[in-house]
C-alpha cells in the first residue's frame, strides 16, 4: 500500500474540517424565520371623519442592509358597519402593508403579514435570513390597541416599548384652510393596560402632549419620560404620514409584561406607539462564527506544521 505523507493528510483533513465548519457557521449567522414579531390587536375607530393610521416596519438582512415598508389607510367610523366585525378594519390594515411592500424587490422583502382568521389581529413576523430592527405604529383614528409577542415577555426577547402622544392637528392642519391649530387636548382619557394589571386612566382635557406623557410616567411603574426618541423616524413620501419628534416620549425599556393596550378617546390626540427589536444578535453570530473559523485556521497550520517538521527530521 502506498504510504501517505503526514503532512498531506493532516493537509487534507483540514480541509474537509474547514468545510464542514463554514457549513455550520452559515448556518449559525442565518437569523430563523418567526424569531422576531409583534401582534396587533386592532379595533374600530372613533372618529366620525378620514383619520390616518399607519405602520411602518424596518428590518435588516443578515450582514445587509436595512429596509422597510409602510402600510398606510384612512379609517372613519361613519364609513364602518358598527355590526361589522372588528377584523374588517384588520384586513384593511394588512393589505395597505402588502400593498406598501410591492415597491421593493422580492428579495428584500424580509417579513410576513398575516391575519388571524376571521379575527381582528394581524402578525407581523421576520422571513429566515431577516430580522426585525423597529415598528411604529401611527394611529390617529383613536382605536383601541393591543400589543403582544405572542406570549413571551418583552424584556425577555429585549424589545422595548415607547409611547408619543401627539396632537391630531399636526397631520391633520393644512395651513391654508383651517384656523390656528390648537396647542393642547381637547376632552377625553388615555388608558394604558399591561397584561391583566389594573389600567391607569389620564384625563386629557386641556392638557399638552408632554403632561399628559409625564402623568403616564407617574403613573406606570418602570417608566420614564425621554427627550430622545427610541426609533428614528423615517421620512415618508407622503407627507401626511411624516410627524417630526415633539421633544419627548414615555419608554419602557425593560416591560416586563407580555401585551400593552393603549385607548384613546380623545378627538385630538394621537400616538405613536414604538417598538425597537434587538438588532446585534446578527452581528454576533457573524463575529462567533469568524472566531470559530479562525481558531480553525489556526490549529489546521500547528498541525500542518508539526507534521511538516516530524517529517522533514526523518533521515533521507
């Protein structure tokens, strides 16, 4: 039988090893799909006139760029059939965001959209090789909304959670035909709920934004009133879905709660409601799995190169 340098061999298995390992570290830096998502439980609007409700999504592809995709309607409670199911507006939501991704490349489209059948939810949830960075929701119609992850914590999957009050007249003023817009709340309350815990209750008459901000912060335990916002915002093309940050927002940067529900009744507020994913779990699986092919590199050249050495000190 022909004898086989020590050192090719070593060579060789080496090689085979390093394929196997890049193998699996790709495997390793491919986000799953569904690890990120967030559940919308819609309601119906209160307003009696077209108000704007919007969402804008972004997520990043593994090692890759950032994009997004933003669903956007008009909801008007004169135009809803009160015994109409709450899903109609659900489904009007969902296809507003597949509408709004139809301008992007299919391979950038990172996520799904879907609706729970026949019920007033929509999933939002990030393809394999994608991940969801951030989503801000712009409701302007005064639904009652609800937030989940489907039953996991949102410290434990470290998505954190900020609200902006902001006054329906900033998207709804149009300098050339109204009035000065007002400054303030009319009449009306917020109410904010985290899991089964008792609601707290806001009046709103007369109040501005960043009172009314700071009473929630009073209010809700592990609060806190920013004057930096948890997501940039993203310039739309439509300029009515563009809201300039107001100088201040509740955060929960560490809810332990597994759903948030906000109600407005009040005709002249609005909100954003914002939720920031994590967005380095990517760039640590890359930066694990480089280690792991380095360390590799290096133990194939010590072995290659004890091999080449034990070998060359054999008698010719």
């Amino acid at each position: 039988m022909k004898h086989i340098n020590p050192a090719y061999g070593a060579l060789v298995f080496s090689l085979l090893s390093s394929n196997a390992l890049l193998q699996v570290a790709y495997a390793a830096t491919t986000t799953p799909a569904n690890q990120d998502s967030l559940r919308i439980h819609t309601g119906n609007p209160k307003k009696a006139s077209d108000s704007l409700f919007s969402y804008t999504v972004e997520w990043r592809v593994d090692e890759g760029k950032l994009y997004h995709s933003t669903g956007l309607s008009f909801l008007n409670a004169k135009k809803i059939d009160p015994a109409a199911p709450n899903a109609q507006i659900t489904k009007k939501l969902v296809t507003a965001m597949k509408d709004g991704m139809t301008q992007l490349h299919p391979d950038w489209r990172g996520i799904t959209i879907d609706q729970a059948q026949d019920q007033a939810e929509l999933k939002i949830a990030n393809k394999a090789g994608y991940s969801l960075t951030n989503i801000t929701v712009k409701d302007y119609s005064n639904q009652a909304l609800r937030y989940d992850l489907g039953g996991k914590h949102f410290n434990a999957e470290g998505v954190q959670v900020a609200f902006d009050l902001v006054l329906a007249a900033d998207v709804e003023y149009l300098d050339n035909f109204s009035v000065k817009k007002s400054q303030t709340a009319s009449q009306g309350e917020i109410t904010v709920t985290i899991d089964d815990q008792k609601p707290i209750e806001i009046k709103t008459d007369g109040k501005t934004t960043r009172e009314l901000e700071q009473e929630i912060v009073r209010q809700l335990s592990g609060s806190q009133l920013s004057e930096t916002p948890l997501v940039a915002g993203v310039i739309d093309k439509d300029k009515r879905n563009n809201k300039p940050f107001d100088g201040s927002e509740v955060q929960l940067l560490n809810l332990a709660g597994k759903s948030v529900a906000i109600d407005i009744t009040d005709p002249a507020l609005g909100i954003l409601t914002k939720f920031k994913f994590r967005d380095e779990a990517a760039s640590f699986k890359v930066a694990e799995s480089r280690i792991m092919i380095v360390a590799l590199g290096l133990i194939s050249f010590l072995v290659v190169g004890y091999f080449w050495r034990k070998n060359a000190k054999k008698p010719t």
